[in-house]
C-alpha cells in the first residue's frame, strides 16, 4: 500500500512550525500518542480494533490496559489467532502524521534531536531547519525473528563506507542505523520472538529499559522512543527458543490470544478474511467453523500445535473453487458451493494439520468423520423444528434415473428437477435462505444440506459412485 502525500499546508521549516500552533510542533512520546488516541476512541464509542474478530471480551481489554499503562507487550498464543493483525492494529492509534527533521536517519523531531549530527544542524540552521512530514504507516516496523537475524539487522554496525570516508571508528556517525533506531518514535514489532537467537535478545535489553544502543563496543545515549511489542507460539509447541528471562522481565505485559470462542466468531472470521470465488450459502460456511473447532477439540491432532484460523479460511475458499470449477464444467450461469463439495476440504487441507503419534493411516478416516459429524450438526441447528419425514420418504421413493443425483459434474438445475414436488423442500429452502430466487443453485445447496443429514441419521439410502464422483440419493 503506497503511503499517502502529506498535505500542502504543513510547516516546511522548523520556525513555521513552531509559529503555526500546530499540535505536532510540541513533541509528545509514542506511547502518549497511543494512549491519547485510545482514551479518544473509547470515549467516542469508535471501535478501535476494526477487523478483530473474537477477542472483546478477553483479550482486547488486557491489550487496551496494556497500550493506556504505556507497557512493551507480548502476545503468546497458537498459530493463526491473529496475534500480528491485532499489532499492526496499533498503527491506526498514532497520529496521523508528524514532523521530523529532512534527511534524519532515525526520524526525529526538530523540536527534540537526539543524534550529535542532527543537534548540530538545529543549532547551526535554527528557524531554517527543513522539516517533512512522516505518516504513521512509516512508523511501523515489522521484523519476522529468524535464526540468522543478527545484531546489526536490529540495532546497527560501523558503515565501512564513512570510515573510509576518513571518519574514526569511534565516531557515533560512522554508524549505519538497523531496524530498531530507525523506528524511532514508532513502534517495533518482532514476530515469533522466541526463534530470535538468545545472543541477539540480549542486545534488545538496553533498548527496552535504558533506551539506548550499543554498537561494536561503545555505547551511544540515545533516548529512543519507541513501542517494543511481539508475538511468540508457546515453547513447548515451538522448541526451537525461549524468550530470555531478562527480556521477559521487560516486557510490561503478556496476554494470552485464543481461537474463537464461539461458532459465531468463527463464522464471522471466514466471512471478513475469506476471499471468494463463489457464493458459498451461510450454512456451509457454518459446516466448516464447526469443522475446525472439532478439529481443534479432537485428540488425535496435536492442539500444542493447534488448528489455525486460516484452516477454516482456506477451507471456505477451497469449496468455493470447487462450485466455480463445476460451474465452468456444466456451463452455470452463477457459481453457488453445495454439500457436494465439502468433500474436497479434507485432501487439500490435511497438510495443514499436525496428527498425534499413532494415527498414521487414520487421517482421512478422522477427518470425513469430523465432516461429516459437522454437517449434521448444522442441519439440525439450522433445521429445527422441520419435520424432514416426508421429503425421506418422496426421495426414497424415486429409483432408477429418477434419483436425485449430485456430484462435481452435475448442475444445480439437474438436482432440483429432480426432487419431489413437496412442501418441504421449500420449507428447507426457506429456513437456509435460498427462497425467493429463481436460480436453482441456492435451492439445490439448501436441499442437499437436508439429504445428507438424512443419510447421516440413517433416514436415507445414499450410493456414491467412485468412478464418475457422483452421489446418488433415493431407493
């Protein structure tokens, strides 16, 4: 995303600024920036966490305490929990843009200089000093922690270049500046810390409590501001690290992320993350949320490890490839995912997924159980109350090529001539949302929902072809 331009009327100098009353021409700390910011949302009523599904009651409000007492934070939990989309949230509670001095490496403000050349510029150019204007997307770095991250990546080394230059080597200005001081004035985001070598968070120690840097031996006294927080799996899932003790200690907070706590946040999450190439009805977006919290609740697969968020994402845009490819193969018009199509979730997805020891051979067997077990649980949810009787017996009813057919290769036109001519089926077509529209897709989805519960629950005869990848219902 391209930062945007800052606007026209900003002071360029260091003097207009100081004579424009402009609230930014007082420097203010970022955690002060956070805090003001929040307090102003929460006043107001705004969300200050738009996109973050799941956490109001439990995690937010620790986060939010966390931001207002002006702490370091880590995040710790599973995979897929949203922890590093819940810290780049932070990013929208800075101001939208601030001063800092034209050409500084480490982004200060003209009213508060922190490095020897930039104090020497405000001393020799005054009211002069040319200013520009940086919007809080820059103020945001982001560091993925790997093994061979080193010390200069994050803090700094002497530039060879400006030694050579005829610089001493003890010169603070022989220094090329790494991620963490040229964020200054921002925040730092370090994701899975614990993979960051114990020798490369020890140099993290002074940043987060002296606020200073140190560089090849000789230590510079930079007043650094800025916002430490990180994201960390649980070690004993990751045993690839630990966060030292020390850097622990200096972290003013650790809250616990989780998984959705209830279906509806689970639904809610595909439905904002999952981008789709077809329509794919509420319900079996449904199937698949209570698909991947038995997943995640199943004692066969290794919850240390757990189940993502993205399972359930990738699995509602996996079903909805598989409408689009049956709509390109029988010519529909419009693309709409049915039951059938379920079926393709477990093989591509598996790999996701860590087993226990012991269930080799038994992944596919657990995960159409799961399914399956999930698919039932919706219709009866979503069918209560419906006495599906009388569509069992007027599709048991049906034999030969008058079966109700369905498949990767069949329409949706095709399913619902097929179906008997009663009232229940559009009592089920109303209760799931497909009434009211003369598309047959909707209405084939919402029906085969009922067959396959009923052939779950052992009201129905159900034939699967493995040949031709059909699946016929009736006597």
């Amino acid at each position: 995303m391209s930062t945007p331009s800052a606007p026209a009327d900003l002071p360029t100098t260091a003097g207009e600024l100081a004579r424009s009353g402009h609230p930014a021409a007082t420097p203010k700390s970022v955690r002060t920036e956070l805090r003001d910011n929040l307090l102003a949302r929460l006043r107001a009523g705004a969300d200050p966490w738009p996109g973050i599904v799941g956490f109001d009651r439990t995690v937010l409000p620790q986060f939010e305490r966390a931001v207002l007492a002006g702490h370091d934070v880590v995040l710790l939990g599973e995979r897929g929990q949203g922890k590093t989309r819940l810290l780049r949230s932070l990013v929208a509670l800075l101001d939208e843009w601030t001063p800092v001095i034209a050409g500084s490496e480490i982004g200060e403000h003209p009213g508060e200089p922190i490095t020897p050349a930039s104090r020497r510029r405000v001393a020799d150019e005054g009211d002069d000093l040319p200013i520009t204007w940086r919007h809080r997307s820059e103020r945001y770095a982001e560091k993925l922690a790997t093994p061979d991250t080193s010390v200069a990546d994050l803090i700094g080394d002497v530039d060879p270049v400006k030694v050579a230059e005829g610089r001493s080597l003890g010169d603070p200005e022989t220094i090329h500046y790494g991620l963490v001081p040229r964020a200054h004035r921002g925040i730092v985001t370090i994701n899975e810390l614990p993979d960051l070598a114990e020798r490369i968070q020890v140099a993290l120690l002074n940043v987060m409590e002296e606020r200073d840097i140190q560089v090849r031996g000789y230590t510079l006294r930079l007043p650094l501001d800025i916002m430490l927080v990180a994201s960390a799996n649980p070690e004993d899932y990751t045993n690839r690290g630990r966060i030292i003790t020390p850097l622990k200690d200096r972290f003013g907070a650790e809250v616990r992320t989780h998984y959705p706590l209830e279906i509806a946040g689970e639904i809610a999450l595909v439905h904002q993350e999952a981008h789709l190439v077809a329509d794919v009805p509420d319900h079996l977006v449904e199937v698949l949320a209570r698909f991947t919290r038995h997943l995640r609740g199943s004692g066969a697969i290794d919850q240390r490890s757990g189940v993502s968020a993205r399972f359930s994402i990738a699995a509602a845009e996996t079903v909805a490839a598989a409408a689009l490819r049956r709509a390109a193969v029988t010519g529909e018009e419009t693309a709409v995912a049915r039951p059938v199509d379920l079926e393709a979730v477990p093989p591509v997805l598996r790999g996701k997924l860590e087993f226990e020891s012991g269930e080799e051979g038994r992944e596919d067997e657990l995960l159409t159980h799961l399914l399956r077990r999930s698919i039932s649980e919706t219709a009866r949810a979503r069918l209560a109350g419906v006495d599906l009787t009388p569509l069992a017996e007027g599709v048991s009813a049906l034999e030969g090529d008058r079966r109700v057919v369905t498949g990767d290769r069949i329409a949706a036109k095709d399913v619902v001539d097929a179906l008997p001519s009663i009232s229940v089926v559009y009592t089920v077509a109303e209760r799931l949302g497909a009434a009211g529209t003369e598309a047959p897709g909707p209405l084939a989805s919402a029906v085969e929902l009922a067959l396959e519960h009923l052939y779950l629950t052992r009201k129905l005869a159900k034939d699967d072809d493995a040949e031709d990848g059909t699946v016929a219902y009736g006597g």
